[in-house]
C-alpha cells in the first residue's frame, strides 16, 4: 500500500535487490507474528485449561514464574514502544517535523479504545478469580477434612503404638537369652503366642553379632513367626534395616511399610536386652497389618486433606497464575493495539509524508517529482490524482515558460522597433507631436520641438496649454477641429515665430484602440516653408524668364533706332542735334540698363544645377574674403572661424558667389549707413564671417554679421524674394540668388539680428557624407 | 514470602510518570536491583570457624517457622530451605571477590498419616542426611540450623587477611502473588573473620 517516490534512489553501496523490506511491508512476517500471537493465546487457553491437572507446587512455581516473566517481558514491551513513540514525538516536535502529533494521537487512540476494556476485563476477572478461590475454603470443610486426617492418622498412631507395645513386651521376654545358642524352636513357641493371640501379624527376632571388621554391631535374623492371613512380604530388607537402625540407636523405631499386595505394614522394633542390662543381644520387630481398604482410606483421606492444605497454602501464587493469565492477556491487547497504532499511522503516515515531500518538491520548482502508486486503494488514488496535478502543473509550466519567452522576444522586438521609431522620431526632419487620450502631450520629437519651439517640460502637460501660446494657436485650433474633422488629410498652417512666418504642413490622426474609444491623437508636420520658397523662385524665374525674353527683343532695335536718329540729326541745327543727342543719349543708356536688368534675369532664370564636390570650407572662406583686403578703409572684415569644421558637399563657384554676395551687402549697407551717419556714431564698420559645427544636426553653419542698422523683422522674410530691394540701385535678385543656390545645395539660410546691433545671415549645409 | 521481615520501602513514582523516558530506566533499575535488595532482610546469624585447614561454617535462619511455613509443612508440601554460602573476600573500591561457594539445602516433607517429618540436608545436590523424625522442634532444628559444617579449606586464604562468609537463604515453594524471578534471598546474614592459619 505504501507508495515509494519514483525518484528515490537506494543508499550509497546498497543494491536495490537486497534492501529487505520493513516489517510493515512483509505480509510473509506480519503472518508469522499474527501466528506467533495466535500460537501464545492458544498456549495460555491450553495452560489454562490444564491447570487443574498440575500440581499446586507446579503451578506456583515454574508456571508462575513463567507467566510472571511473560508479565514483566510485554510490560517492558509497552513501556518500550510508548516511551520510544513518546521520544520520537518529542524530537519529531523539536524538529517541526509535521504529522508527528497525528501518530502520536493515533496511538493513544488506540490505546485508549482498547486500555479501558481491558484493564476492566482485567479487574472483573481478576475479583472473579479472586472471589472463586476465597470460596475453595470454608470451614465445614476444613472440619471435616481435619478431622478425617485426624481419624485416619490416629489409628496408624494407635497401631503403632500398640506393636510398639507387643514389641517391647516381647523383648522383655526374651530378655537374657542367648540367641545365638537357643533353641530356635523354644524361641519360636514363645512368640508364636503374640501371633497366635492376634496380637500382631509378624514378629521377627534377629540376634547381635559383631563384625569383625569395624567391631560395629550388626543383627541377623533368627526366627519370625506369621500368621497365614499375613500377605507374603516382598520386602523383608526393611525389617532388616529397622532392627540395625534401632540397633545403631536411631529415634526412628517404627514405620510404616505399604504392601505390594495391599494395605500397609506397621512395623516397631525393640531391643532384647542383655543379662543384667548389659548390651543388647538381639531385636525384636513386630508388624501389624493393615487391609488394604483401611490403608487405601487412610491413604486418601490424607492425600485429601494434604491436597486441600496445599492449596490453601498455595492460595496466592495461584490465584496470582491465573491473574497473570489475565495480565498478559491485557498486556497482549495493549502491546498489539499500541503496535496497530503505530502500525496504522505509519501506514497511513507515509504516504501522507511522501505526498507532502511531493507537494514541497513542486513548490520548489521539482516539477518532475513523481509518487509511484503501489496499491489501487484511496492513497493510490489519491496518489495517481497527486501525480496527475504534478503533471498538470509541468505542461503549464512548460507552456507558461514558452509564453514568457515568446513575450520576452517580442518585447524585445518591440522594444527594439520602439527604439528604431524613436530614433526615427527623432532624426527625422518632421515633427511630431502625440496627444494621449486624456488630451496630454505623450512625445514631442526633436524636429517638433525645432519648429514648434517646445521643450521636454511639454510632455505631460495639457495640449490645450501648451497649444494655447499664441504663435501656436493656430496648431491648437486645428487640434480642437480635429473630433468635427472627417479628412485627416494635411493642412497648411502659418506660424509666426521669432518674426518669422513658418509655413508648417500638419496631418493629425485620432489612434484608433482595439475595441475601444480613442487613444490619442498624433500631428505630423512638416516645415514647408522652403518648399513654399522654391515654388515662389520658382514662379519668379518663369517671371524673369518671359520678362527677359519680351523685352530683350525690341531692346535692340530701341537701341539701333536711338543710334541711327542721333546720327541722322549729326547734321541737324544745334539746338536740334542737341536736343536729338540728349535724347538719343538717354535713350541708349536706359536700353544699356535694361538689357543689364534683363542680363540678370536672364541669369537668375537660367541658373545651372549645382556641380557638388567636397569642399574646405575655411579655405574657400579665406579665398573669398581675400578680395577684399585693401578695399575699403571703413569697413573691417573678421574671421571667426570653429577649429574643426568638416567638409561640405558644394559648388565651390556657386558658394564663393553666395559669400561674396552676402559680404557685398554688408559692406554696402556698412557703407551707406557710415554716409549716413548710422553705424556706431561714425566708427569704422565691421563685418564678421564666421563657421559653426552643429554634429547633432549634421550642418555646418556660415554666419555673416554686421554691426550696421540691421533689418526690421517684417522686411527679413522678403529679403529673399525676387526683385525685393532695400537699396535704391538693385535688381533686388542678389539674395533671391544665394536663396535659390543654398536651397538647391540642400541647405538653408535664415536672417536674424546681430545682438544689440546689426544683422546676421546664417547659410545653414549639410555635412559631407 | 514465607519469611517476616521484608520491610517494603516506598518508591516515588511522579519523577518517573514527569519524564517517561528516564523513568522506564528508572523502572527497570527499581525492578532489578531495589526489589530484591528489599526482601532481602539480614535474619541469619553466622559463625565462622578455622580448625585443622577448613573452615567450618555455622549458621542460623530465625523466624523461619512461622505459621504459615508452619502451615505449609504441615499440607504435607516438600519445603527446603536452600542456603548459598559464599566465602568472600572485600576488596576497597571494587567488587568483592567470591574465594569460594557452595550450596547447602535442608528439606522436609511432612506425612500427615503417619505424623513423621522425613528430613534431609544435601549440599550442592548431594545427600549428607537423611532421617524420620516425630518432633517438629527437630525438624525445625534440622531445616534452619546447621553446626560447624567443613564448607571450604583454608587453605586459598591469605593469612591475616580480612574475609567474610555470606549466607542467602531461599524457602520453597513460593507463596507470594507473583513469582519474581530475580529474587536473590529471603534472607541473608553475613559474618566477617580475619584468617589466622
């Protein structure tokens, strides 16, 4: 029935073949002790049984030290196994060993079931037994067994006496004769009387001789007379050995002699004594018969009495056999009910204990322990039932480590696209901006916080707050129309930042959750200010292409017209070749300026793609700036060049005229402003040039700043449109061209001012790969 | 017990019932050594004796007939007194050394039809004597007194040297409840001599 752990391995250096089972796994040696059980209460029954036949002195001694010894063997046995089962509960309980108060209980349950009924079995029985031996005695029979014993063993005592009498007077009469020389037959006659007169039966005369040896005094028979109603002696020697007894002096000089052929012969010797009293000279035995019935009463009445004395005597030690009959019946019981008990919670104990070392194994993560079955009954199926939860558990455990490794792979592929996004996010030129569900800003990236002018202190707080400043008030009322709007599609919306219009292009989506309600809000945009830049160069090289075409042509014969009227009136009076050469004059020079004008419409119009090689920058720089040295005595050109500025990808014609032009410009508003009055109450202007390595964004920034009146903000966006000019002499293409050239490098270029004074054009291009 | 005078002592039994682990151990030391030191009562008188290179041993049991001895004799049971003699020699801080022992045993069976005690003394099982008396008072004399009796020789004792000659008696049969088996002596007695060749 005990189940064993499949796992459990046999001890160091022990074959599993020759581990011998416990007992309580031995039915062969729980047979042999139910037997040996068995075998002891049908010996007690037996013994008990036959007690009546043993004799009392039998019973009181070996038998009773017998039991006792049994007794005294199952009361060790029980104080044994109580007191071990008391120690092992008490280091069980030390150890915190668990179920060691369930067998402990178990047993003195046990042993209280069975304790009770038999110490009362015990104690009624052992009155019972006690009450049964006071009744073996009462005194009527003590009466009359005393006085039967009396009666038998006085009339022995009467014969005895009486042949003791017919003894000695027959000694006496014979006393002084010499039996050695007398006539046998004269000795014989006077005997014969006694034997004759019924007196006696038998009467023996035997003479003293002297041994020659020892000088001791011996007797040998001279005559007896018996009568014929007197059975034949078998054994003679024992008057022979009463006549040397009483001889030798001995006290004993009577006995009684039982007859092979029946009843007893009462013998008494007695000396003949000597002449004058000297030294015996012979012993006279005579013997009394007694009939076989007298003797066999007398016998029996004794045997009787001595019978009943003896077991009066020996009332204790049998009423202590038989009440130990009773002990060790009661200890058997106790023994073997404390033994079932153990027995019992061992067999129930272990599996219990196994299955819960099972359950403690599978808390320990052993998720492969196993119980191995070794009986169909409820332990075994409670066993089978533990096995199938542990095998439950192992699959779900397999399961749950597969699930935990598949959503750690994903977590990392999500934490890994989360990243690739993020750094997307963050790269990426276009902002974007998500608005949880709860209407808080979750991410602003980079480029959003670039356009939109935020910082990290947006994430987290309200859209509707930090969409509330009032250059981004227009981003914020796109947000609100956002619910009403049915096209996500993207719409274009001016900024004004820093006196700047940024033209932005945004495309907000509300996330749609799985089987819920919104989950936020993403903007995209995107800076479209370049972009709107280049379509309006765009437009105006179209513009300065068909203007440049339409009036190149009757330029010239304007011109030749002008000529050949000039020449025609050379011959023409003064006052009219004057007026014609005036005329004329002005005619050709303003066709000289406006095929200059249309020369640069022409250019601006037809401007040739950049031809991008890596360019060092400060070498160029310092190539341009050179132009200038000596030039002009009221303007200083600085250089404020980064240490380390990498290659940009640039045409080096189309970059040197973009810094020249913007150079040109500061010198000349430097200079006009100096005529003026205007530039640091009249010192000397400066202009500094100047790079800058932004590594975070990958651009290398050109700066060119002056320290002249500056620009007013609502002319700076202007600046760069075509045929928009601040000077009076202009085609107002200059910076329309450096915008167009930075552009189509990639690049961009910003106006902003220079401090306190003067303004600063920034050309922005990218690194070279 | 046929004898008086084995006194009963009384044992605490709540130190034992307190600590059942000590207590089966004190148990079984009570049970094998306190009870027969018990019963075991000093009623016999001894009397050592060196003549001729023996040592000749005198001893008495008193009190041995009681009533009920009295009483059991006269049921006509077999009754012997059994008496083991030890010669002794004490030995400081160790157990004394047995020079020498024998056992000497009287045993009277009373006929109640013929009224006459049929005596006998054996000493380690053989017969010295046997005899028929009528007198209870020789009977008595016979079973409980024996006078100068060549147990052992002198001659394995050291002279000068202290001995002392130990005498454990026995009746049966056994009369009590229980028979207890490692009953030594229901009496005893002692007498110390110092060997003088």
């Amino acid at each position: 029935m005990s189940p064993t752990v499949r796992s459990a391995k046999p001890p160091f250096g022990a074959h599993a073949g020759s581990i011998r089972p416990p007992f309580r796994d031995n039915p062969r040696l729980i047979l042999v002790g139910i037997a040996l059980l068995l075998a002891a209460l049908a010996a007690m029954v037996v013994l008990a049984e036959r007690s009546a036949e043993l004799s009392p002195d039998f019973l009181s001694g070996a038998v009773l030290y017998a039991v006792t010894a049994a007794d005294l063997t199952m009361l060790a046995a029980l104080v044994f196994v109580l007191a071990r089962n008391v120690v092992k509960l008490l280091v069980e309980r030390r150890r915190a060993l668990p179920f060691a108060r369930f067998r402990a209980k178990l047993v003195a349950a046990m042993l209280g079931l069975t304790l009770i009924p038999a110490v009362l079995v015990l104690i009624v029985g052992s009155e019972l037994i006690r009450n049964s031996a006071d009744r073996w005695f009462s005194a009527p029979v003590d009466d009359v067994l005393s006085s039967a014993n009396a009666v038998a063993s006085g009339y022995y005592h009467d014969r005895q006496v009486t042949v003791s009498e017919h003894a000695d007077r027959i000694a006496g009469s014979l006393a002084g004769v010499d039996l050695a020389a007398a006539d046998v037959g004269a000795v014989r006659d006077l005997i014969s009387t006694e034997v004759t007169e019924g007196r006696v039966e038998l009467v023996q005369v035997y003479r003293v001789v002297a041994e020659s040896d020892d000088g001791r005094a011996d007797v040998v028979p001279v005559v007896d007379v018996a009568t014929s109603s007197l059975p034949q002696a078998d054994a003679p020697v024992s008057a022979d050995r009463l006549a040397s007894r009483v001889l030798a002096g001995s006290a004993e000089s009577w006995t009684v002699e039982p007859l092979a052929a029946g009843g007893d012969l009462v013998r008494a010797a007695a000396l003949v004594p000597g002449p004058d009293g000297g030294a015996p000279l012979g012993v006279v035995v005579a013997s009394s018969h007694l009939t076989g019935d007298v003797a066999d009463h007398s016998r029996r009445i004794t045997q009787a009495y001595e019978a009943y004395s003896q077991l009066r005597v020996l009332q204790r030690p049998l009423q202590g056999v038989y009440l130990s009959f009773f002990l060790m019946v009661t200890l058997l019981i106790l023994v073997s009910a404390t033994w079932m008990g153990v027995y019992i919670a061992k067999r129930i104990m272990r599996p219990v204990h196994l299955l819960s070392d099972g359950a403690r194994a599978l808390e320990a993560g052993q998720l492969d322990h196993r119980i191995e079955p070794e009986t169909a009954d409820e332990f075994g199926s409670l066993v089978e039932a533990f096995n199938s939860m542990a095998g439950g558990l192992a699959v779900s455990q397999r399961k749950l480590e597969r699930s935990q490794a598949d959503l750690r792979r994903k977590n990392v592929e999500v934490e890994g696209r989360r990243r690739y996004i993020e750094t997307i996010l963050e790269r990426i030129a276009t902002g974007v901006v998500s608005i949880d569900a709860d209407g808080t800003v979750g991410t602003v990236n980079r480029a959003a916080s670039r356009l939109l002018g935020l910082t990290e202190a947006a994430v987290g707080r309200p859209a509707s707050e930090v969409f509330d400043r009032a250059d981004l008030r227009p981003m914020g009322a796109l947000l609100d129309s956002l619910p009403a709007a049915r096209d996500p599609s993207a719409r274009e919306v001016a900024l004004e930042r820093e006196g700047k219009a940024i033209h932005v292009a945004v495309a907000a989506t509300t996330l749609q959750r799985a089987g819920a309600g919104g989950g936020g809000t993403v903007m995209v945009f995107d800076d479209v200010t370049p972009l709107i830049r280049a379509q309006r160069v765009a437009t105006w090289r179209d513009v300065a292409r068909r203007l440049a075409h339409e009036i190149r042509n009757p330029l010239t014969p304007i011109q030749l017209c002008a000529e050949r009227l000039r020449r025609h009136f050379s011959t023409a009076p003064r006052p009219a070749r004057a007026l014609v050469e005036e005329c004329s004059g002005t005619i050709v020079g303003e066709v000289e300026s406006l095929k200059a004008l249309v020369d640069e419409f022409s250019q601006f119009a037809r401007m040739p793609a950049p031809r991008t090689v890596p360019v060092d920058l400060h070498a160029l720089l310092d190539d341009a700036l050179r132009l200038y040295d000596g030039l002009f005595d009221d303007v200083r050109i600085d250089r404020a060049f980064a240490p380390q500025v990498p290659a940009v990808r640039a045409d080096p014609e189309q970059l040197r005229r973009v810094v020249i032009n913007l150079v040109d410009n500061a010198i000349e508003v430097l200079r006009g402003a100096a005529t003026g009055g205007a530039v640091n109450n009249g010192n000397r202007g400066l202009v500094v040039v100047g790079t800058a390595h932004a590594a975070a964004d990958g651009i290398v920034r050109i700066t060119v700043a002056d320290n002249g009146p500056g620009i007013p903000p609502g002319d700076r966006d202007k600046l760069f449109m075509p045929y928009y000019s601040t000077k009076q002499r202009g085609s107002g293409l200059g910076l329309a061209i450096v915008r167009r050239i930075i552009v189509e490098h990639g690049g961009n270029i910003e106006v902003g001012d220079n401090g306190d004074r003067g303004s600063t054009f920034t050309v922005e291009l990218p690194c070279s790969a | 017990m046929l004898l008086r005078g084995a006194a009963g002592r009384g044992v605490s039994w709540r130190g034992v019932l307190t600590n059942l682990g000590r207590g089966v151990g004190v148990t079984l030391c009570a049970l094998l050594v306190l009870v027969p030191a018990l019963v075991a009562a000093d009623l016999v008188r001894v009397r050592p004796l060196h003549r001729d290179g023996q040592i000749f041993v005198s001893f008495e049991l008193t009190d041995a007939f009681s009533e009920e001895m009295r009483a059991a004799i006269r049921s006509g049971l077999p009754t012997t007194f059994s008496y083991d003699v030890e010669l002794r020699r004490a030995i400081r801080f160790w157990f004394d050394s047995t020079v020498a022992s024998t056992t000497v045993a009287a045993s009277v069976q009373y006929d109640n039809l013929t009224r006459r005690y049929h005596l006998s003394r054996t000493q380690d099982g053989r017969v010295d004597t046997s005899e028929v008396v009528d007198n209870e008072e020789t009977a008595r004399d016979t079973m409980t007194t024996f006078d100068r009796l060549p147990l052992f020789s002198a001659t394995p004792l050291e002279a000068n040297s202290e001995y002392y000659l130990r005498v454990d008696a026995r009746t049966r049969p056994h009369n009590g409840w229980f028979a207890w088996p490692w009953s030594r002596a229901t009496a005893s007695g002692s007498a110390k001599f110092t060997f003088i060749p």
